[in-house]
C-alpha cells in the first residue's frame, strides 16, 4: 500500500481518503460517498468541481468534459483525478439527498440465470450473485464478463431493490456489440460474471409531492421499470406519467403488465409514442418523439416545478429533453437523468447516470 491522502469536500465538509494511484471517485465509491458522477471515464463532466489546494495530475478525459479554459481555471474531474497531497475542493454540483443515501461500492461474484426475448432487439438478462447487494431503484452496476479479453459494461436494474442476490437488466443488441452480442447463446445459465456497484444518481428520491414523470427510450426501460415498481411497492399516492419513446410498434414490450399496472393504479398512465408511426397501419396512440410528445403533455397538465423527472435513455433523447423540461418550469434539482453513452471500442451503448 502507498501514501494515503485526504480529500476535503466544499460546502458538505465532507473528508475521506484516497489511496496512492485511486481516483478521488473510486475512492469515494469504496467509502460509500455518493459524489456526482456519470461515465466515470472523464467524458460526460457529471463529477467536475474546482480544486482549492493541493497536487493532483489528470489521467486522460475528453476535452468536451473539461476544457482548457476550464483546466486553466483549476477545474478538475474526481473521475481522472489522481492525489500527490492533501486536497481541498469545492463541489460544482452536490445533493444531500444523495450523500445521505450512500452504498459502499462491491464486486460481487454471480452466473447468469437466465436470458429471456422482449423484442427484436431487446433482452431481459437475469443473474444471480453469490452474496446480496444493497442499491437503490434507478441505479446500475458494472458487469464483467472473465476471460483472457475481459468485457465490462455498465447495465441499469430492472428489478427493486428488494430482490436480494437476483438483478435483472433490459439490455438492447447490437449486431457487433462485444457484451450484448452474446445474449443469444453465449451467455446460457450457469455462466459466470462479476458484478460492481451499486453506481448512479438517478435514483427515486422518497417523499415528494406532486407528479412522478418516467421518460425513457429503448433499453432506458430498465432503471424506469425499477423505478415505477419501486414507487408501488412504497405505498406513496402520486399521480404517475410514464412516456416511452419507440420506432414502431414492434419495439414495445410489457405492454399487458402496464395494462394491469394502470388498472390496479388508476392514477398511472403508460404514454408509448411511435416516432415512425407512418410504418404501423392501425397505430392510434402518440405518434413523434417522444421529447415531443412529453412537451405537448406537459403544457397541457401545467405540472410546473411540482414534479419529478426521471428520464433515461440515449444522449440525444436526454439532449432534445433538456430544454423541454426548463420551458416547462421544472425545476432543475426535481430533473434526474441517466444518459447512455457508447460503449468507447463498440458501437454498443451501456448505461449510466
């Protein structure tokens, strides 16, 4: 073991310390303190903050993330940031919410146990852990699948957290996606795998007034359907909006368990829209983005700042929903997303918050 350094955390007045060659965030995950994060690879600028005092080098990031005028200015990223000293920093962005909820980062050994088909392109993949894993609904683990040339991506729970040692995760294939390629054959039951986390801020915040708002695209399914299930399974009595975006009809799935999730929740409502309804004869629901079709909702319902968001999916959905939603007067603190972004050597995407 090397040098051991502290790292101070403005204005939360949180310490903690990181080892010789850590990240300051892996060594917050191995704390269990819940920093803002997202791909944890110095891409998406989620853990950016301001170093005050100390010595600190840069492992490499994207300089969409950090600029030079930004480095210039002492701002660094806790996801590429390797400590020489103490260090003082101030946090551009923090939730005590979130720092109160904090899990200590596990790897944790498991198998496959099964991989069931919910569309073309879309897949349930269920696993079992040798030991149970704490998480909250809305956040994700890293899976590593062993071998000589080792595959780690990042897939969120589809599942509650109340499951124990058995995580589920909707998962979309790519026709030359390293990990989500083998979903049909490869990864048959028995197989073993790792798993690391529990990662993400996008998780459901408990007690809040006003409407729940689930937005998500493709395979950002799996946080939301842990999420809404979550939600039920609380007790709380919240008008709930779900909106799913989709190319067209064949791209849906657990159309009949929303079905009987709005008949026993009569304030839950599933909103599909198909942005390529034109190829689907006899679709009578939304049809356009599903950002869109969000807009028109929202100014119709006038929900204002009293709600929360929860919108999960591609970079550019999460892009086109921005803006939607600060017109709409939701309040930014109340917008949690969970952005996925592509995998760096695939063309596959994985999930993150």
């Amino acid at each position: 073991m090397g040098d051991v350094y502290t790292v101070r955390l403005n204005p939360v007045g949180v310490e903690f310390e990181v080892e010789e060659g850590e990240t300051v965030l892996d060594a917050a995950f191995r704390q269990g303190i819940a920093l803002p994060h997202g791909c944890k690879e110095g891409r998406c600028a989620a853990c950016k903050c301001v170093l005050n005092e100390g010595e600190v080098e840069m492992k490499t990031y994207s300089t969409f993330a950090l600029n030079e005028m930004e480095r210039d200015q002492n701002h660094i990223l806790l996801c590429r940031t390797l400590v020489y000293t103490d260090i003082d920093v101030d946090l551009l962005n923090y939730d005590e919410e979130l720092l109160s909820k904090s899990i200590p980062v596990r790897s944790i050994a498991g198998q496959v146990k099964r991989v069931v088909e919910l569309t073309h392109d879309i897949r349930r993949l269920e696993i079992e852990l040798d030991q149970p894993i704490k998480f909250w609904a809305g956040q994700y683990v890293d899976i590593t699948l062993p071998g000589p040339e080792a595959i780690t991506r990042s897939f969120s729970m589809a599942n509650t957290p109340l499951e124990g040692k058995e995580l589920a995760f909707i998962i979309k294939k790519y026709p030359n996606g390293r990990f989500s390629s083998r979903l049909d054959g490869e990864l048959t039951p028995g197989t073993r795998l790792d798993a690391r986390g529990p990662f993400g801020t996008c998780f459901r915040r408990e007690g809040r007034s006003g409407a729940l708002i689930l937005v998500g695209g493709g395979s950002g399914m799996s946080p939301l359907w842990s999420i809404l299930n979550d939600h039920f399974q609380s007790g709380e009595d919240r008008e709930v909006h779900f909106f799913y975006g989709a190319r067209t009809q064949k791209d849906l799935f657990y159309l009949d368990e929303f079905a009987r999730l709005a008949a026993e929740y009569p304030r839950f409502h599933f909103i599909p829209a198909l942005s390529h309804a034109a190829d689907d004869a006899g679709w009578t629901g939304e049809t356009g983005f599903v950002h869109e079709v969000l807009d028109a909702h929202l100014r119709r319902l006038e929900f204002g700042e009293d709600c929360d968001v929860y919108a999960c999916g591609p970079e550019p959905m999460i892009e086109a929903l921005v803006p939607v939603l600060q017109l709409n007067d939701v309040a930014t603190e109340r917008i949690h997303f969970d952005k996925f972004t592509p995998a760096s050597t695939t063309t596959e995407t994985f999930a993150h918050s």
